[in-house]
C-alpha cells in the first residue's frame, strides 16, 4: 500500500470522470464497484458525455450520471458557456472530497481544481507538465502497448490510492432496468423467441476498420441456421450500420431477425442477456454482452485483444495469425479503414470458435 493511500473512512462524496465514447464507458464500471465495497459509506458520482450515460446509469454503486452534451457546442459561445457553468456549480454542491480521473482529458484537470477536492488522482500523460500533475495530489504509470486489460489500467487508479480491488468486484456491470427487459421479450416472444433460444449478432462498429466483410457474416449467420439456430442481428440507427446489416440480408440464404435501428443502449444489453451466444467485432455491443454475462466470440483485427478483449466471460476471440503486424492500432491497413487481419478471416475459424461455446 502507498505510504499516501487516501484515508477512504473520512470520504464523503466521490466524481470519477471517463470522457470517452460507449465501450470506454463501460469499461470502468468495475472503478465504482471497486471503491464502493472498499468504502460503503462513499457517494460516487459519474461524468460521462450525454450519449454514453446509459452504460452507467442504474449502477448500483453510483449516486448520480452527471453528462457533458457535445452538442453544446450547437448553442453558441454563450449557450455553451452557460450549460458549462450549470454544470460545474452543479458538481461544486456535491462537495467531492476525491476525483478519479481516467484519461488524459484536459478537463479533468481544472474541474479537480474547480471542485476543491481534498484528493485527486489522475494518469501520467506525458508533456503536460506541472500545470496537470499540481491538479492532482496523485497520479500514476498508465502505460500503453496491449500489455494489461484496459480493466485494470482503470483500476490502477484506485490502487494508486491504496486501494486494493478483489478480484470479485472486478467484473463489469450493466443494468437494463425493467422498461428494456420488458420490451425486449415483448418483441422476442412476437417473434417465438424466449431467453436462451438465439445467437445475437452485432455485425459493425461505428469504426469500419474493425468490420468483416458482409458477405462472411452472411456466410456464418446461414452455417448456423442450417444448425437450427435463430439469429438476431442489431446494429445502431447510423447510415453505415443499418447499410451493413441490409448488405448482410441481401446475400444471406437465411432470415435473421432483424432488429437494427430499433434498440436503445439498455434495450440492447437486455437482449443480449437473453441470447445464447453473442457473435460480433471489437465495439460496445461486445463489452455489453460480457457486461451482462453472455459468452461472447470477438473478431479482432487492429485492435488488441489484451487491453480491449471479453471481459470475465466465457469467450473465444477471433484474430489473424497471419499478420504479424497486429494488432497495429492503425485505422486499417495504411490508414485506408481496410484491415485485411480483419477481412482475411475465414468462416470457417469463427464458425468453430462458436461451436465450442454452443458446447456442439
């Protein structure tokens, strides 16, 4: 333990701060847990962007989702800096005794400052100088390179404090609610489908150089409905998603349900609680499915499995092992959102990888 471990028995309130896009998010619902058990009588509170809120809302150890709406920006220098100020004198009530910040994000930085927290902690970032490390009383190594789970990276920030987690409180967490569970069946048992009767498959990523092909998913999705298995594809309402789904049901032999377009976030993780299996690339829907514990297979390219992979879930990842260049971080080959680690792989591995999860 660090000889300035933060006494958590005198905490009172709590902001931890992710400013990153859904999957990061969620990610991090492990810190809450975490320092919740270590300190029951803590009030934890969330600063999260607007869209992303619903990966923490309903968590059991957090008090409140505070957001930031990037459209903001919409209103103007003045509209913005008046939603700006809501907010801070809106955080500076809580009277945070401790600010968990997690990324490198300016932000973090003045609002550790601006909220007069006895205690802040925050990752090294290099070149920032002693205008980020005198904002914090803490910070700690975040090293990069695929060489821990981002899980833990998150969590180094707790034991930079003197936290120390159990690996019990270490899993993620997401809950649906009620209104999305019920939804969900509703439109499962329209369709004859009930919990455990389907393989739920999330084909895109709002990142296409982390896509296959639709032809291949086509091809899998077909390999098993000949096995008598229902699948259910999902995708978000963007242009590119419902494309690639529709390009995905122009070749396939098969009818999958298709739900694209049709979900929210906490509809998403109550249909994936309800599947068999959860087939799909390295994207939120993944680290929903391991969230609410359904196994997962993961298609993996440039990114690496190691720091980004199914968390604490029965799971099988899928990369190249042809391509001694990944994961490379790259926005595809060259920057050209085409991986080929990505699209080069077979059916037939994915297939298998599925098949040892269905136990078939």
């Amino acid at each position: 333990m660090p000889k300035d471990s933060v006494p958590l028995a005198d905490l009172r309130r709590a902001l931890v701060i992710k400013l990153r896009h859904h999957g990061d998010v969620l990610l991090t619902s492990p810190v809450f847990s975490v320092l919740k058990a270590q300190a029951p009588q803590l009030e934890i509170d969330a600063l999260v962007y607007a869209d992303t809120a619903e990966m923490l809302t309903l968590h059991p150890a957090i008090a409140h989702v505070h957001t930031i709406d990037r459209a903001w920006k919409q209103r103007g220098p003045f509209g913005q800096a008046a939603a700006e100020w809501r907010l801070l004198r809106t955080l500076q009530a809580r009277r945070y005794d401790l600010v968990v910040h997690l990324t490198e994000h300016p932000r973090g930085a003045w609002l550790a400052r601006a909220c007069g927290a006895r205690w802040a902690v925050a990752p090294k970032v290099a070149g920032r100088g002693r205008w980020w490390t005198n904002a914090f009383t803490h910070v700690y190594p975040h090293p990069r390179g695929g060489r821990r789970h981002t899980v833990e990276l998150n969590l180094d920030a707790l034991r930079r404090i003197g936290v120390q987690p159990a690996p019990a409180a270490r899993g993620l967490s997401l809950e649906p609610g009620a209104p999305a569970r019920a939804r969900v069946d509703q439109l499962l048992a329209g369709h004859g489908l009930g919990a455990g009767a389907f393989i739920h498959v999330h084909p895109a990523s709002r990142w296409t150089f982390k896509c296959w092909p639709a032809e291949r998913m086509a091809q899998l999705i077909d390999r098993l409905a000949a096995q008598g298995h229902r699948v259910v594809l999902t995708g978000a309402p963007s242009d590119s998603e419902r494309a690639m789904v529709e390009a995905i049901l122009a070749v396939a032999g098969s009818a999958p349900l298709n739900l694209c377009g049709q979900l929210s976030l906490k509809e998403m993780a109550a249909l994936t609680a309800r599947a068999r299996l959860f087939i799909g690339v390295d994207s939120a829907p993944m680290h929903i499915a391991a969230a609410v514990g359904t196994p997962v297979v993961a298609l993996f390219g440039p990114s690496g499995e190691i720091d980004w992979g199914p968390w604490q879930v029965p799971a099988r990842v899928v990369a190249s092992t042809r391509h001694p260049c990944r994961p490379c971080g790259l926005d595809g080959c060259g920057g050209g959102k085409h991986s080929d680690c990505l699209v080069q792989l077979e059916v037939e591995r994915v297939f298998a990888a599925a098949q040892e999860l269905l136990g078939g």
